[in-house]
C-alpha cells in the first residue's frame, strides 16, 4: 500500500509553547485515518502542517512524495479540505460558491459546470442550490462544505471535525458519504472528538493529547490490547472499589467523582460481586469502545487493576 | 518553494470579489455618482465663486484633478483595508483559499488587482460626472485615465501594508482620521502647496502620497504651461508612485506570508 501522507518527527511551537511534540505518522492510499484528541490536543495544527499552510518547527511532512514546504501548490491541487468552520460566501449560493472554489483550482468550463452538477446531486443540495448560503440550515451548510473540498476529485480529503455540532440524523447522512467516498478509493484523512464516529469510520487512528501521540493502531485492536472486551461503570465509594476489584486481573479503572469504569478482558464477575455490596445498586455493563480507550489514555486517574 | 505568484489564480481571487461586487453593485455604485456632485458643487461652485483664479485656472478646474485622484484613493483605501481585514479575519476566506493551490502571494496580487479596479470605479464615474457638467473634455479625460489605477496602486499598497500589520479592526478609524483626512487636506488638491508651504515644510509635503497622483492628474489634464508644473517634477511623481507601490507591494508580501502562515 502506498504511503499519502508521511508525517516525519515533527514539531511545532509557537514561541516557547510546542503544540505538536515529535509527530510520526503514516496514512496509506485508500485508508480512513483519524486524528483524535481533546480540544488544543494539536489535531488541527498537524492537518494544518499536513496541507502545507503552518510549518514545522522540526521535523518534515511529505504528502503524495512531494515536500509540502517546498510544494505546497502541487500538493494543494490533489487534496481536498474540509476546515472546522464553514468558509463559504454566505451571500452567494451553493452553486456561486463551488464555482469559486472551482476556479481556485483552475476549472475551466464545461468541465466546472459538470463537476459541479454531480456534487449538487451526490452532496444532495439540489433543493437549495440557487438559495444564498446565509438562509441554509447547519448541515446543509456542512454537505456544502464538503461539496467544496470535492471540487478538485482529490486523492486525500482532509476533514477536520466534520461533523461537529451537527443533530445526530445529518451526523449519519455524512458518515455515509464519507464511507462512500472510501469505497470509491479515496483516503480519508479526519479530526474528531467524537470517539463513536471515529470508531464507525476510521481504519486507523492516532489519539493525541498535548501535542503527542499517545496510542495508535485500529480501533478494534486499541480496544483489545488497551482496555480489553469489557466496560462496567457504578457509583461506589474508594472502599467499595476496593472490595469490588481486589484479586480481578487485568483490569484497569478510571474515576470521576463518584462514577467508577472497570475496563478488562472479561468483567463477569463484577455484577455478582456488587450484589455482594449492594443488591440495589445500578450499573452498566456493556462492551468496550473506543471512547473507554481515550479515556483510559488520556485520563489522568487511570490506574492499574489489582 | 511553491511558485509565489501564478496569474490564473491571482485572477481566480480577484474574479471571487467580482462575484460578489456584482450581487450588490447597483446599490454601491450610485453614491459614487452623488459624491463627486456634491464636491464640485459645494466646494468648487460655491467656494469657488469666491476665488478669481488658482494657479491661472478657475477654482472647479483646479479642483476637478485632485478630487479624481481623491475618488480612485477612496476605492481603493476601502477595498484594502476594511473588505480585506473583513475576508481575512471574520469571513476567514483566506483559509478557505489556501485550502486550494492558491497562495498567499496570489491572494495579495488579486486583492491589489481588485483595489485598483475598485479605484477605477470610484475614479472612473467622478471623471463621468466631471465630463457630464462640462468640466473635463474628452481629451482631458483621455489623459488622465491612467493617473486612476496609479493612485489606485500606491493606496492598495499602503493599505494592505497597514492592515497586514493590524489585529483590531477598530484601528482603521486612525488610518482613516489621521492618514487619509490629512492627505485629503493638505496635498494640492485644494490650494496650492507652495503657495502655503514653505522652507522644510515643502521637503515634509513631498513625501505626502497623494500629492502626487494629484500632481500628474493636474499635469494630464491642463498640461506643463497652466500649472507651471515640469518634467522633471513629472517624473519625480511617477517615480515616487510606482516605487512607492512596489516597495508598499513587497513588503505586504512578507505580512501576508506572515499572518496567513502560522
């Protein structure tokens, strides 16, 4: 499989703050990667670095082979760029704004007027199309956004948290686009803090946090090796904690207030020991996902199971 | 390195502005129409019926020349400093762009283009005006056409080199007040400097900017023996704007890098 993106030992600082800290990655044709990570976790700063508008203060970003410092035109042509907020022109419509976006990338006509045809019908902005931007709800606005970033056929789309503060029903249609688009040999490149949708998504992922890489690998696999099969969460004090995991292997546990989650390969016995506790008390037992992995990687009380 | 400027997308970012200029053009443009009346008709009309001559001339015939250099600097003084901060800063256009093979110096050299076209506006319906109240023969015009896009190059360039260097957009009420009020004021348009000005306060005037779009306007359209202007003052002032531009261009161009690559 050949390498899209390779993210080589970079660094960026901005005067003594480093937001990105000794950044290795690698995205291969026709893979969804996922960049995750809380807010300031340098998620942006590195796609920023990756389609060459912020460079490294160390360290080298190659995309398609070419040295995106030295590049960034040739690399810029074969991308797409879906950025966190919508940069649309609010007064002009859907069809005005991909025309633009069409001649940023030098599209003459007939050509122009037909790639945007299809983004208006494989985007579903058809209703809306001659309506000015400003009277669009938010996830039309989104499918825009992303119509926009299409204009060009990229190779690599970079989305950078596309569907945040989106209802769960446009969350879904985008998904299935962005699946789609997967399927038809393009490699997906997204930010996210959503952990469910970088699970349903992503092929790889990187979770970073304060600027480093702190886990890589599949989401299943992260789940397996990094938390195990199970999750089971309960209210309980310090001394109930203790008595529910004394002598359970291979757990681990992670508390907020007074909500306590046990990740492990397999937590049956947990319910018949909180029964022993309390024969009242609620809980959840259910199967690991991804966001136990963030949680567990990125929290700072995780410690180790007994 | 990237090459730092290609034509197809500097027209690409000035053909973006367009697209929008056209949506509101019929509203935006008839001020444009009323400005220059009221000018030559409260100024050059009413004070002027108290002034026998300037510099030889009548004082609307003195007046016309810097007032059209005064519109082309307006155009494009708003284009360059308010609409550009505007699309940099609030719209965040410029992200989207560099999201596309268009760089940074293409977006400077496209907002520039835009600027002098907008100057060409302004500029272009005051001289219609001037023409249309008898002010200004066809020859007149003719050869002041090509002062319009000069003074309107010399003020994109200071003006993207100020907003380049801004992160409030309430600090052009300074540019505006304190820069092109004065220059308004004081750089020929109403009275004759050297009339006024003397010893190191004439050195001082001459590096005013817009005294000298005025001066090779009044040269253009009344010639060397009305204004008592020369060839060698001539090219002094087309000196001064070209390279004044050039050096206002070039240094926005590291500002722009700077400011749209973090």
């Amino acid at each position: 499989m050949s390498t899209v993106v390779d993210v080589i030992n970079v660094s960026k600082r901005y005067a003594e703050r480093e937001v990105v800290h000794e950044l290795n990655l690698q995205v291969h044709a026709g893979q969804c990667f996922g960049l995750l990570g809380p807010n300031g976790a340098g998620k942006s700063t590195t796609l920023r670095m990756i389609y060459g508008v912020s460079a490294p203060s160390s360290g080298s970003v190659k995309v398609f082979g070419l040295d995106v410092a030295r590049e960034s035109r040739a690399v810029r042509a074969r991308l797409g760029v879906t950025l966190q907020d919508n940069v649309m022109i609010d007064a002009l419509s859907p069809v005005e704004n991909l025309e633009v976006f069409g001649r940023y990338h030098l599209l003459r006509e007939p050509e122009r007027s037909k790639r945007i045809a299809e983004l208006i019908d494989y985007l579903e902005l058809g209703s809306h199309a001659n309506v000015p931007v400003i009277a669009l709800s938010g996830g039309f606005k989104r499918r825009l956004a992303i119509a926009m970033s299409l204009i060009n056929q990229p190779e690599l789309l970079i989305l950078d948290e596309p569907t945040t503060g989106l209802d769960p029903a446009v969350r879904l249609s985008l998904w299935t686009k962005i699946r789609e688009l997967k399927s038809q040999g393009k490699t997906v490149l997204l930010t996210t803090h959503y952990m469910d949708e970088a699970e349903r998504l992503c092929d790889y992922v990187v979770i970073m946090d304060q600027g480093r890489a702190v886990s890589a690998g599949s989401p299943k696999q992260l789940i397996s090796t990094r938390v195990g099969r199970d999750a089971f969460e309960v209210d309980c004090s310090k001394e109930e904690e203790l008595r529910l995991l004394d002598g359970l292997p291979g757990t681990g546990s992670l508390r907020s207030g007074a909500r306590l989650l046990v990740y492990g390969p397999d937590l049956g016995a947990l319910p018949q020991r909180l029964q022993a506790i309390d024969p009242e008390r609620a809980y959840v037992m259910r199967r690991a996902n991804l966001e136990d992995v963030f949680l567990a990687e990125t929290g700072t009380t995780l410690e180790a199971g007994a | 390195m990237s090459s730092r400027i290609s034509i197809p997308h500097v027209l690409a970012v000035t053909r973006r502005n367009a697209t929008m200029y056209k949506r509101t053009w019929m509203l935006s443009i008839l001020p444009n129409f009323f400005e220059p009346l009221f000018y030559l008709w409260s100024i050059g009309l009413g004070v002027g019926a108290y002034v026998s001559k300037m510099r030889g001339l009548s004082y609307v015939e003195f007046l016309v020349p810097g007032l059209i250099c005064v519109s082309a600097m307006n155009g494009s003084s708003f284009e360059a400093t308010y609409n550009v901060f505007v699309r940099m800063t609030y719209e965040k256009s410029y992200a989207g762009m560099l999201t596309t093979p268009v760089e940074p110096d293409d977006i400077l050299v496209g907002e520039t283009l835009w600027a002098l076209i907008r100057a060409c506006i302004y500029g272009g319906i005051f001289l219609l005006v001037a023409m249309g109240l008898g002010l200004a023969t066809p020859m007149q015009a003719l050869r002041v056409l090509p002062v319009i896009p000069l003074a309107g190059l010399l003020f994109a360039g200071l003006g993207l080199a100020f907003t380049m260097s801004i992160g409030s957009i309430d600090l052009f009420s300074y540019y505006f007040t304190l820069f092109l009020t004065p220059l308004f004021l004081f750089s020929d348009v109403f009275f004759p400097i050297e009339e006024r000005l003397h010893g190191a306060w004439l050195y001082v005037a001459e590096a005013l900017p817009l005294l000298h779009p005025v001066r090779i306007a009044r040269f253009a359209f009344h010639g060397a023996h009305d204004t008592g202007a020369s060839w060698s003052v001539l090219a002094w002032d087309v000196g001064y704007t070209v390279a004044g531009s050039i050096g206002l261009l070039l240094w926005s161009s590291r500002a722009v890098r700077k400011r749209l690559l973090s």
